[in-house]
C-alpha cells in the first residue's frame, strides 16, 4: 500500500527523534549509566527525561521539518534549472509584459483559486508597468472535483482565445479571474463575447486536441516542479507559493535581476 505524505513525514520524524534522543542521551551522561542498569530501566530514565521536558521534542520536530523543507527546495530548485526552457519559453504559452525584459515570473493559476484573485493586482501591475518583468501564464486547473469542471472549461476557454486574438487573452483572463459567483461554461463563454471574442467559435476551439495537450503539458511540468497548488510563481530559480505579498514578489524579482 502507497504511503501518504503525512505519514512519510511520521515516519520521517520518528527517525529524527530517535537520532535526536541518542544525542541528547549522550549529552545528559545517560549513555554513562547504560552499562549500570537494566534496558527496562534505561528506557524509563530517557522516557521520563523526555516527559519532563517536552520542548525536546518540539526542537526536533523543528530541525527535521527545516531539514525536509531545505531538501525539498533544492530538488525544486533542480527541477526549475533543469525543465527552464518549457517553463519561460513554451511557444504556446500566453505571455504579456516587456518581450525583452530580463527576468521572467511564470504564474501556474486556477480561475477559481481565491489566492490567485487576490494576487492579481500584483500580477496587472507588472505586465503594464515594469518594463523588467516580462509574465507567462500556465493555465493550471486543479480545483474541479470532476474533470472536466469549471476550472478546466475557464483554461480552455482562456487558450482558445488566442486562436481568435492574442491581444484578447489578457483582457479576457481579467474577466475570468474577476468573476462572481460560481463559473458555468455559458458565463465563461457570455465573458469572451463581452471582450470580443465569438463564443461559437470559442466553444468549438476549446475542445481542440491542441488545447488538451497544452493543458497536459501544464500539469506534467507542476509535477516535475513539484507544484501541487495554486498560486505557484516561478521567478528565477525561486519558487513562491501561495499568495504572497507584493514585497515579497518584488525581492524575487530583484534577486533573479541581481543574478541574471
């Protein structure tokens, strides 16, 4: 049976612990006492030891989960570097922004994703005001419970787009991220008529082989860069999660210039 992430990460700590507890027996003179006495006994001393001062554990519990989250980081780091190309280049990714800017800040989003809303702003301000910042959008559906749902019908519906007008795209993102109330696909399609787009001809579009594949490959590379949530911006070799604050993007973004 597949073990969850959860209960690898047990099993992780569990690990941790007993290191830990073999240094802190070390430390306290118990490893001295261990020759003298009983393992009953022994157990029972480092038992109680731990029981009188629980912050024991809690300072391993930190140090594993500050040793996890640097491995992870640095695979994440790897996996960027290494799938770089598909990440800031893809020919069929929509981009916005400075073509020519010096760093790129790639966004993996879901149009119901309340965090992804809520950066928007964020994200509107440098594609229409940093001539340094130049944006790739990853349509990224995660949120349907069944596929396809509203999520998917709003990428598809977004990529479909730019077989009518690329310079729609952006206005037409807008619109969907911007939504109220729950997306149906007929709100999805009266939103492209409403910034000019032919909804006939956006439905027929969005079911294309080519959309399917461009949404396949979206995934496949979040799975590669560990990406499992909305929103992911990738700036440089950084990867940021959730919704972060404005300052912290901008650091992102002047550490990848810095480096560049």
């Amino acid at each position: 049976m597949a073990l969850t992430s959860n209960r690898i990460l047990a099993l992780g700590f569990a690990s941790a612990l007993a290191a830990f507890t073999v240094a802190v027996i070390a430390d306290n003179g118990f490893a001295d006492d261990h020759n003298a006495v009983s393992d009953r006994e022994f157990g029972e001393r480092v038992r109680q030891f731990l029981m009188n001062n629980p912050e024991v554990i809690v300072e391993a519990y930190k140090a594993y989960q500050d040793k996890v989250n640097l491995e992870q980081a640095q695979l994440q780091n790897q996996a960027v570097i290494a799938n770089r190309e598909q990440l800031i280049n893809d020919p069929h990714a929509p981009v916005a922004g400075n073509p020519n800017a010096p760093v790129t800040l790639v966004e993996f989003f879901d149009y119901r994703c309340g965090y992804c809303k809520k950066i928007l702003g964020t994200m509107m301000n440098y594609v229409g005001h940093d001539s340094n910042v130049r944006v790739v959008f990853k349509e990224f559906p995660i949120l349907d419970g069944e596929s396809p749902g509203p999520s998917e019908f709003a990428s598809r519906a977004a990529l479909a787009s730019l077989n009518q007008d690329e310079s729609k795209y952006l206005a037409y993102h807008n619109a969907l991220m911007t939504a109220r109330g729950g997306l149906t696909l007929q709100s999805i399609l009266a939103m492209g008529e409403e910034v000019g787009l032919d909804p006939k001809q956006l439905q027929a579009d969005m079911n294309s082989p080519a959309i399917t594949e461009m949404i396949r490959r979206n995934r496949e590379l979040a799975q590669k860069l560990r990406i499992s949530g909305t929103p992911t911006l990738v700036i440089g070799d950084e990867v940021l999660r959730g919704a972060q604050p404005p300052e912290r993007i901008q650091q992102a973004i002047a550490d990848a210039m810095s480096a560049s």
